[in-house]
C-alpha cells in the first residue's frame, strides 16, 4: 500500500513539474490530484476492511478450537494420600457364637455324633449323614439354609435328647442343684429360645428311640413304656426337678467345662486380650472430573483406590479372616467401596449428572451414584473444602449410595444461600421376586432443610427413613462366609441438627466450630435373622430371640478447629457420644477401627495439620500436607454401627455369653498422613 502511495505521490509531482511540456492549466492538474488522492483513501480503506475481517475470522477460528478443548468443559482433579496407624484393642472376655456353633456341629457330625442315627425317629428313620450335611453347603457359605434347618430341626432335638439319660442320672446323684447350675441371663436367654424352637420336637419323642431312657424312666415310673413321650416324663417331675433337668441340659451344651460335659465345652471361649497392630501403611488414589455436558447439565465422576501396602484385600481391617470387631468392618460391600482399604481396582466412588436451573428456576435434579460420603463436618479433620449442596451431614449418613436428588434454592434475603432438598437412595436391590425370593429392596428417603449457607455459618435439618434395611450386605470371603441379605428387619427414622461456623481475625488465624445432633429410631418388623442366631433389629441376642419393640438411641458431635494462617497450621479437637440404643447409617467413615459417630459410647480425637507452604500449580485448591492424630474410642454397650442383635453392657459380658462379634471395651489409633490434593 504504501509503494502504490509513493508512485501515485510521485506521479503528481511529475504532473506539476511538467506545465511547460504539457502545457495543462492548474485546475486540470488540481483535478488529477484530487482524484488521485480519493483513490488512495479509497485504498486504505478496502485495505483495512481486508485485515479486519482477517482478525475477526481468525478470532471466531480460536474460539471454535477453545470451545472443542478439554480444559473448556473438563475439569481433572484428585487426591493421594499415604496413612500409617498404630492400633491397640483392649478385648472382653467371651464365647465366640460362630465357634460355638462349629464346636457343636462338629460334635453331630462326629463318630460319636448323632448325624445318621435313628435317636428320636418313631419310625426309625436316620437323620441327614455327616456326608450328606456337607454335601448340603455351598463353597463360601458359612451354613446354608438347609444345613442351618437341619442343625435346628434334626441334630439339636437329637442331641439334647441323647444328653436326657445321663442329666436324669446326674439329677439322681444329688450334686446338682438350681444354685450350682444357676445359668446367666444369656444363658438364660438361650434356653427360652430353644424351648420355642428345639424343645417341643424332644418333648414330642417316644423315650423308646431315645438309647438308655427307657429303662431309667421304668426305674422311675414301672408304667412308662416305649412309646411313652419325653414331654410325659416331664411332666411327672415336680417343678422345680424340671427347672433343673433344663437347666443342667443348657450347661451341658453351652456352660463352662465340668462333670457335666465331661470336663470340656463346646463353647468357643476367648479370655480378655489385648488386640494390635503396630504398624498398618495404606495408600488411597482419587481421581475427580467435572463434565459441562450442555448448557446446566453437568455430571461428576470420583474414581477411589483404596489398599493396604502388601495386600489386595480387606483383610488387614477385618481381623484376617478371624471374629471381626465390628459390623461395618467384617468385609467391603457396595456402601464402603473406595472408603475401606481393599484393592488397587479403581472403584467408582461417585458419578451422577446435575441438571441445574430447570425452567429458569432455582431447581435441580442429579441422579446417580451420589456424593453421600465424607459430609458435613467431617470435611474439617479431612482438612476438605466445605461439601456443596449435594452433602449428607456425617453423623447420620456416610454411605456410598445410588439414587437421586431434587432440590431448591429459592431467594430469601433473610436466608442467605437457603436451599432445601428430597433424597433417595437404594440401598440393596433385591431382584425378581419369586416363590423362592421374598427379600425387598432396601431403601432410603431423606428431606433437607439448610436454611443458612453462608462462609461465617450452615445450619441443617435432616430427616431419613430406612425401609426393609437388611440384615447382612452383600460380602465376600469373610469370617462369616460369603454373605448376603436373608431376610428385611424393619425400618429406621433417622433426625438430625447442626451447625458450623468460621470465626476470621481469631488473633493470626480463624476459628472453624460445629455441633451436631442425631435421633435414631428403630421400628423391627419381627423378623429375625437366622444368620444372627435369631437376633432381629436392635433385638435379641445370638440365640436368644427377643420380642420385637421400637428403640430410641441418640447421639451428640461437636468440635473446633484453630487455623494458624501464618504457618499453615491447623489444631482440631473433636468428641462424639452415641447412647445405648444409637445406630446411624454410617459404614462409609474414614476410620480404621470402625466409624467413631456409630459408637456407643465416648470418642475423643485430636489432630494437627500443617500445609507445606507451596505455590499451587494445577488448580488454586491445590495443597499437600502432613497430619498426625489420635483416636481413643470408649465403649459403653456392644453392637457399635450394628443394626443387628440389641446392645449389652461391656462390663456386663461373661465369659460364657456368647458374641457374633468381639466385644471391645475400649480402643486407640494413632495415625499420620502425608497427602496431595490436586
């Protein structure tokens, strides 16, 4: 452009030098420069509208490619995390129930056992062989339910009426009395059971298939004869003879070793120890992504890795294969995958899709696997930012679940960021029902009320009902077997009130305080699990069936936590309380032991962190710190995060009673972490 300038500049000066040779006036000449000038300028200006239109093509070309890139609508981000614990248990005495249990069975299936005999059958037909029991299992099942029917039905009648002869014989001998066979209320418990369940088949037997009665009983009685019924005999014996004879049946079976049994027992006794592990190193590897599907749709991915250095299974927090401690630590199941170290298989934690603003209103839906771990104030000791809208408070539900929410968050100024909620969640999914199928879908429905979510203070309201809650999870490889749902229990209600707050301009730092309150509320629907020994929802206890009644447990949650800004260091104090009868819904809790805010009883923690003082690189939420910390739990009644059997005194066990779980009565971890975020 500019040559051209010059030429055409050039060109009228040659036209103005020239006069003489051309001989033109001046206004001709004028003319021609005129001309000339409007030409460039019309130039210059097609010349500008080219480059413009190169810049506005080029700028809509980035915009496309930005619009395409991942960083536009994917976010990546996650989390790593080193935990090294030291575990110390102090164990009560007791009697294992699974033990037991084989201790028995062993007996009946024994050379000496009454597996494949004739005793009690009026026509003489034997009962189910030891060959023939164990072809009645199945691999990983602990008893199927044939086998469980069988020890009930056939070998414990069979049994305790083989024992008859030589109780009626003790009885005779005058060493025995009521005191001295006096039985615990377990005990006691027991043979109540058993009299609803296994008595009325003995009392029903003819003493004849009985080896050794007939002629004791005739010793007794001349007119007895073989067809003559135990339940006869009984009936023939003074009160308190009767009281003795079962008494002296129960002790015979699951009392203490004696003369009764031959100075051995069938119970699986454990006497108080003390429970360890000096030193359990774990890795954990989250990854999160944020999609921008469209426009206010979103979804949201967490994948978890979750294991103890040199294994690929649970066993390190399950007890290796022995009686566990507590019930959300027997084995992983689907609501504590990715939160209980197993395996290096990246589990699917989290991944549900948002759709936001429905019809322009402050309305959303999300649906899928939900962010229902790790809530409210949990984030704190987790040293996590504050859980969004789609968080549970901690104390009543940390549980991986599948379902759906639908929220509001309308705009009142007298409640800064209000928003209320529904939630529901399946927590088993049952199958087909069939003849052979009864179970039902185990389902949870929830209401939330935040009425103020503000960075100086959230306050929530929560509400849960847990419907058909099963009685084991889906679980495999466990002390128990491979496990799975049997039978529905009941419901539970589930309310709850917190709140926590920040305090900025503590001195150099600020301070981060909470409280929270939880109500549980139990309403069994009389079934039991056979699994459990007859123990229903919050009743019973193995063996020892109890009516089924609505129970009310509470528990209380409160901490504080000083950040010190200057340094990057942070000071937190925690202690939670859990009644008798308390029972959350909480499997999922970053805790070794078992989840603290399912205790009943007393827990206290204290934990220091301290960020390394480092420029983030890949996202203004990045950090890594170090945290050290303490845990001492204090247990007040058994059946901590157990939904299952009702809770005993710790200082009430004997050693006779028998536990399904070990019973701790009090518990420490000391722990640090080394942890990215990023």
């Amino acid at each position: 452009m500019r040559k051209l300038e010059k030429l055409l500049i050039g060109a009228a000066v040659c036209a103005l030098a020239a006069p003489v040779v051309a001989q033109a006036d001046d206004q001709d000449m004028q003319k021609k420069i005129d001309e000339l000038t409007k030409k460039v300028q019309k130039l210059e200006e097609q010349q500008k509208g080219s480059d413009q239109k190169k810049v506005e093509d080029l700028t809509r070309k980035v915009d496309r490619i930005e619009e395409k890139s991942l960083g536009k609508w994917l976010t990546i981000g996650g989390d790593y995390r080193f935990r090294v614990d030291s575990l110390r248990g102090d164990v009560a005495a007791h009697s294992d129930a699974i033990g037991t249990m084989n201790n028995l069975v062993g007996g009946f299936l024994g050379p000496n056992g009454v597996a494949g005999t004739p005793i009690g059958s009026a026509d003489g037909t034997n009962s189910p062989t030891a060959l023939q029991f164990i072809m009645m299992g199945k691999s990983g099942s602990l008893f199927t339910p044939t086998q469980f029917n069988t020890i009930l039905n056939s070998y414990m009648p069979q049994a305790m009426a083989a024992a008859l002869p030589g109780i009626f014989t003790a009885m005779g001998s005058g060493n025995f009395t009521l005191q001295n066979t006096a039985l615990t209320p377990q005990q006691q418990g027991i043979l109540n059971t058993l009299g609803a369940k296994v008595m009325p088949a003995v009392m029903n037997m003819q003493i004849g298939s009985i080896p050794n009665m007939l002629g004791l009983v005739q010793a007794m009685n001349p007119a007895a004869t073989a067809t003559t019924k135990v339940g006869d005999v009984f009936a023939g014996l003074p009160a308190a003879q009767q009281q003795l004879a079962q008494q002296m049946l129960m002790q015979a079976f699951l009392g203490q070793a004696g003369a009764l049994n031959n100075n051995a027992s069938n119970l699986a006794t454990t006497q108080s120890y003390k429970a360890k592990n000096d030193l359990l190193y774990t890795n954990r590897l989250g990854i999160d992504m944020h999609a921008k599907a469209t426009k206010d749709v979103t979804v949201n991915v967490r994948l978890v890795a979750y294991k103890t250095f040199g294994s690929q299974d649970d066993s390190a927090v399950t007890n290796n294969g022995n009686t566990p401690f507590f019930a959300d630590r027997v084995g992983a199941f689907d609501g504590t995958l990715g939160h209980v170290p197993s395996s290096s298989l990246l589990d699917v934690d989290r991944a549900y899709a948002t759709w936001s603003n429905i019809a322009d209103q402050p309305v959303w839906f999300s649906v899928g696997r939900r962010p229902s771990t790790n809530g409210a104030p949990s984030n704190l000791r987790l040293n996590n930012e504050r859980p969004g809208n789609g968080g549970t408070p901690a104390l009543l539900v940390d549980y991986a679940f599948d379902g759906m929410t639908l929220g509001w968050a309308p705009d009142i100024e007298a409640l800064p960021g209000a928003y209320a909620k529904v939630c529901y969640g399946r927590g088993f999914e049952s199958g087909f029902e069939t003849p052979s199928n009864s179970l039902k879908d185990t389902d949870m429905l929830g209401v939330a009320i935040i009425p103020v979510d503000t960075d100086p203070l959230r306050v929530w309201l929560q509400w849960n009902r847990g419907f058909n809650i099963f009685d084991f999870p889906v679980m495999s490889n466990t002390a128990f077997g491979n496990t799975g749902p049997a039978t529905s229990l009941g419901d539970i209600d589930w309310y709850g009130a917190g709140f926590m707050s920040t305090l900025k301009n503590i001195g150099p730092g600020k301070l981060n305080f909470f409280a929270d309150a939880g109500l549980s509320v139990t309403h069994p629907n009389g079934n039991v699990s056979n699994n459990a020994g007859f123990q229903g929802l919050m009743t019973g206890s193995f063996f020892n069936q109890e009516a089924p009644s609505d129970k009310t447990g509470w528990a209380a949650y409160a901490g504080a936590r000083y950040d010190y800004e200057p340094s990057k260091t942070k000071f937190g104090i925690e202690y939670n309380h859990g009644s008798k009868n308390w029972i959350t819904f909480a499997p999922a809790a970053d805790d070794m032991w078992t989840s603290k805010l399912g205790t009943r009883g007393d827990v206290y923690e204290a934990y220091l962190i301290q960020e390394l003082n480092l420029k983030p690189v890949s996202s203004h939420l990045s950090k890594a710190f170090f945290k050290i910390g303490y845990q001492y739990y204090d247990f007040a009644y058994t059946g901590s995060n157990n939904w299952v059997g009702a809770p005993q005194k710790i200082s009430d066990i004997k050693s006779t009673d028998l536990m399904l779980l070990q019973p701790l009565k009090s518990a420490q971890d000391i722990y640090a972490t080394f942890e990215v975020k990023f």
